[in-house]
DNA sequence: CTGAAAGCGCTAACAG
DNA sequence: CTGTTAGCGCTTTCAG
C-alpha cells in the first residue's frame, strides 16, 4: 500500500551493473559505454525511475535551489523581478523557494535561517531595507546572496541596481526646466536607504543645481500604497506644489486619481513622475510618465550573477549597475 | 576553509548524550527528561547547530515544502492566490518552491516532475486548462495536489474556486435588466474550461432566461492582455455592444480604455464589468465593477486544505466553491 | 527516559 | 569504462 519508490538500486539491479554505472549516466557522466548507458536507460523508463533529489542533494550537498525573500510577491514592482529571477533560475536548472517577508525585519532573519536550513545554494534577497539583524546574518552564512533591486548601505553584497540618484535627478530636472518650482517629493518610508539616501539625494541635487532651496515640508513621507496617495491631495494641494516625483507607482496612481478627483488637471495643473514603471503607470489615464527600470532583467542578471557565485566563478562586477530610462507618457505636460 | 558544518553528532558528543536524544529535543519529543532537555538546548545553542533538512528529509521522508505551479506570478490574480497560499504554508510551517509555467502544457508537466523529484510534500496547481498529459501525471503520483482558481473538467483533485457560472450569470442578468440588448463576452481562450464550460455557459444561461437569442459574434476569444484589449474596440464598435462582460481585469482595462479613447462613454454608451477584482479594477478610472472573488483566500484555503491532505486528514469538502460577490463602480450604470 | 544501530537514496573517491 | 565502499546528517525502531 505504501509509495514503492524505485531506487538507484533496483535499476542497478536490473540493468545489471552497479549503482555507480547508473549514478553515472543519470548525471550525464562521459565516462560510460554506450551500449551500458542505452543499457541502463531503458531500464530506467521501463522501471519509470526517478531520481531522488532529496538524497542527491544529501550526498552531493547541492541542491539545485535557491532561496528568494521577496517583501511581497503581489507588488508588480517585485513580482517582475521574481519573474526574471524565475526564468533565469530554470534556464541553469535551479527551482526557487520563495518566501514574503512583508518587509519585516524579523520575518526576513526567520525567513533566511529556514532557507539556509534547507540548504540552499543561494539566495537571492529583495527588501526595502537591511537591518543590521540581518545583514549579520548575512555575513554569517558563506552561502552567496545577492540582492536584487535592493540597496544596501554598506555595499557588502554583490546587488543589482539602478542608478537612483541620477534617474531622480533627471526626471527632477525636467521638471524644473519646464517651470515648475514647487515640486513634492512623495516616497515610501525614509529609514529605508533606497529613499532617503538615494532618491531623496537625486532630488535634493536637482534642486541645488538649479538654485532652488530646498524646503523639507515638501517631502511627503507614507507608505507604497495606492491608499496612501488617494489621501494625499489635500496636503499637496495646500503647499500648491505643481508637481511630484513620486517613488512607487500604486502610489503615484493614488496621487493622480486623487488629484483628479478633486478637479486638479493631470498633467496641466499637476505633473506626475513615478518611479517603476509597472503595468500600472501604462494602464491609468492619464498614462504616467516613470523613470523606467528593466525591471525583469534586474531579477535574472541578479540569478545570473548568483549562478556564478554558487559556481565559484570569478566575478568582476559585484554591483551592476543597469540602465534606467524616462518615459514621457500624459501626466508630465 | 570549507564551511564546517557541525552536526547532530557534535551536539550529542557535547552533551554527553545520544544523537537520538538530541533529535527528540530538537523535534519538541515530549519524551526527554527537562534536564537533559536543557542540557541539550545549551550545548545546540553554544554550537549555534542548525539542524539539515535535507538530511532530515532523506530520513523522514517529508521535506515541509510544498510545490506551487503558476502560469505566471506577474499577474495580479495568481500572484494573489499564491500570497494565500505562502501565508498559510508559512503558518503550518512549510515553505513554498514557486514555479511559472506560462499556462505550458509541457512545461507544467515538466515542472511537476521535478517538484515531485524534489520530494515536495504536496502540490498546488493553478492554470488555465488541465491537458490530458498534465491529468496523466497527476493521477500517477499519491503526492497530493489541490486545484487554486483553476478548473479540472473532470473533478478528480480537491478544488478551490467560486460558483463562475452562476456569478457570471448574475452579472449579465443584470447587465440585461438595465436594458442591454447586445451584450458581448470577452473572454481568454475558449479552449479553457473556465472560458467555455463555465463563463460562457453563465453568460448563455442568462440570456436564454431573459429570452435573448445568444449570438456568436457576439462572443470575442483573445488572450488575457492589456493591449488585446485595447485592440478590440473596433470589432466590439462595430457589433453595436452596449456592455461587455469581461474575464480578466488587465483585458477589461484594455477594453475600457480602448473605448474611451475612441470617445466612447463609459459607462453610459458602453458598460464594462469584469472578473477578478484585483488592484486594477480601482486604479483604472472610471473604477470597474468587477465580480468579487476573495482571491488570497482562495489560496489559503486550497493551502489549508493541501495540509490536510498532506497529514491523512478526513476531508468532507473535497471541492471547495468559496462565495464570490459583485461589486458595483462606475463602469456600469 | 535514553542509547544503539540500521537505514533514507544517492554521490564520490578510489581501485581496478 | 566500471564496481566497491564509504559516507552525507538525520529519523526511527527496538531494546533496556
């Protein structure tokens, strides 16, 4: 009654030779004489046997999967990386373990010590933010861990990455040069590194390098949530800001339909810039302009890269950088 | 160099006790005596020892991780239902290996192999149509597989969904009781049974009830898209629609926004309701109805339903219809 | 309440 | 090119 899972033993058996020949050609292994291997082969399909990668992985201490922490996979901005990290995982034989951690610091450390557990041969890490909790734990481990579209202050893990600072700082610029002075700054939590360290600064360096002072009561601190940004239109509107460069795209799609709503023109009144560019900065209307990032490439360069390490390669770029773009679409005149 | 991995021995050799002993600790066996117990607990916690799980899976033969087949977790309604599942995985102490399939018959039935070489405990499949091949291989494995959103034409794995006839019924029903006469459905491709045994059939259901001949021009195939559905507008124009009963939120904004942008009036020349409620069905404006589907739950509930299974458990409901709702906005009168 | 011992199914030297 | 032999780190009877 019990599940008759068929061994490397029994195909060794049958096939008439030992349990090494068989290891052998099930791994692909040269070193086999044809007529052994086809020998062995058809054994195995009429046998219908499986490999066991449990106990592969036992003797090998390879698993052939890797361990994603993703803050929540059913934000568009992740999932596409996850996409991309997918993809590559599959494309080198690896099947991915993916965790939510809703950006809890906590969650995360859990979350990574059940991976490693698990013996993964590497993770690859998404977050808003690196505890020093966690990032202890990183340095702890010798499993490779990469971080994808994830900023880490002290830069010891490879990443990869936008240029944020420059991507704000241009889209801010632009804003400027079409006139408009006072421009808000709407961003997600700014104990997170990725806002305040590197948007807030591309920012801030727009405005120095056209003169304008900066003036902290038009930086609007909240969370990445559509919500947030509906309720968002009459703070905005009472500093009479024109413009706003905004990092997320649910939330600028709440700052744009609250604007509308209360009868503030998109973009003749109000300009908006997001940050992402999901499917949802094209599926609004007005259609947002956003800083464009190769969302799913940063996801399968970060498992590419990750590839290597556990491969023990040699890597030369342990932070990639890749290129952004801006697109212009409705809400920006 | 190498990591040095210390094992179960060296707790044991520490604690001047058995490696079976230290085993009950670590698996919470009431059977040890307290003093030993903490005896145990400080020598693991000294050592910093982490228990294999791959080990520990090659010998107990459960690897608390369970398998999820998607077609792709970039879209909004699977991503949904796979949060569900990840949450109450996570709760029962399982971890989830993701995989997208593309809705690829071939790649599904690979994917389930290696998930099943994997050892994984227990499989939840969500996709658009169950190929024979795929219905092959799920009969052949005692892994058990519960279905999340996702429809088997022959009901033999335990299910989760809502009542989609009836709910796409009520909706067109309503549709006809503010007097539409030409009513299109818009759907992803018929070969699904999702699409054709279950939607369609509440679309037909509700025209024959209000003696409304059904017409088959009126029924558009096209996949799930944005832009399919911003590429409908001319066809749908040209038959004369009033209204639309869509199947997908990224599709039904496709069609919503193709019409508007061809100066069509939502909702008063042209109502739109759609089926899945995701974050779309608010962001877009004007805001569309939508049949509610408690989608994360689905998940959880096929999860929860999966453990279970998966522990030999009575299960009464073997094919769960959880209630839906409908949700009326502004893209119908 | 605790220990000894036998595997789980496979890989990986090491011989030959 | 192929077989032998140890384990990988842990769980699980079976005794006591």
């Amino acid at each position: 009654m019990e599940k008759q899972t068929i061994t490397i033993y029994d195909v060794a058996r049958e096939a008439n030779v030992s349990m090494a020949t068989v290891s052998r050609v099930v791994n692909g292994n040269t070193n086999v004489k044809p007529a052994t291997r086809k020998k062995v082969l058809e054994v195995i399909d009429r046998l219908d046997y499986r490999p066991n990668a449990v106990a592969r992985g036992l003797a090998s201490k390879k698993t052939t999967t890797v361990g994603v922490i993703i803050p929540d996979m059913t934000n568009m901005f992740f999932a596409s990386l996850a996409r991309g990290i997918d993809d590559v995982a599959a494309m080198y034989k690896y099947n991915i373990i993916l965790a939510n951690s809703d950006s809890n610091g906590e969650r995360e450390v859990q979350v990574l010590n059940t991976l490693l557990t698990k013996q993964v041969d590497g993770i690859i890490f998404m977050g808003n933010e690196i505890t020093p909790e966690l990032r202890d734990e990183f340095r702890r481990t010798k499993t490779p861990i990469v971080l994808a579209g994830s900023i880490d202050e002290e830069n010891v893990n490879p990443s990869v990455n936008i240029d944020y600072v420059a991507a704000v700082q241009e889209e801010v610029k632009n804003l400027i040069d079409r006139g408009n002075k006072k421009i808000a700054f709407v961003c997600g939590p700014l104990s997170q590194a990725i806002n305040s360290k590197y948007r807030l600064k591309g920012y801030k360096e727009a405005l120095k390098s056209a003169g304008i002072p900066y003036d902290e009561k038009l930086v609007f601190e909240t969370d990445n949530s559509y919500k947030s940004g509906m309720l968002l239109q009459p703070a905005l509107s009472s500093m009479g800001v024109t413009a706003a460069m905004v990092s997320d795209d649910e939330l600028a799609a709440g700052i744009m339909n609250g604007m509308t709503d209360a009868g503030v023109k998109v973009p003749s009144e109000f300009e908006v810039i997001t940050s992402n560019d999901t499917k949802i900065a094209e599926i609004v209307r007005p259609k947002m302009s956003s800083i464009t990032q190769p969302l799913y490439d940063i996801g399968a360069v970060a498992m590419r890269l990750l590839t290597k390490l556990m491969n023990n390669e040699e890597v030369t770029e342990k932070n990639v950088l890749l290129p952004y773009g801006l697109m212009k679409r409705d809400s920006t005149k």
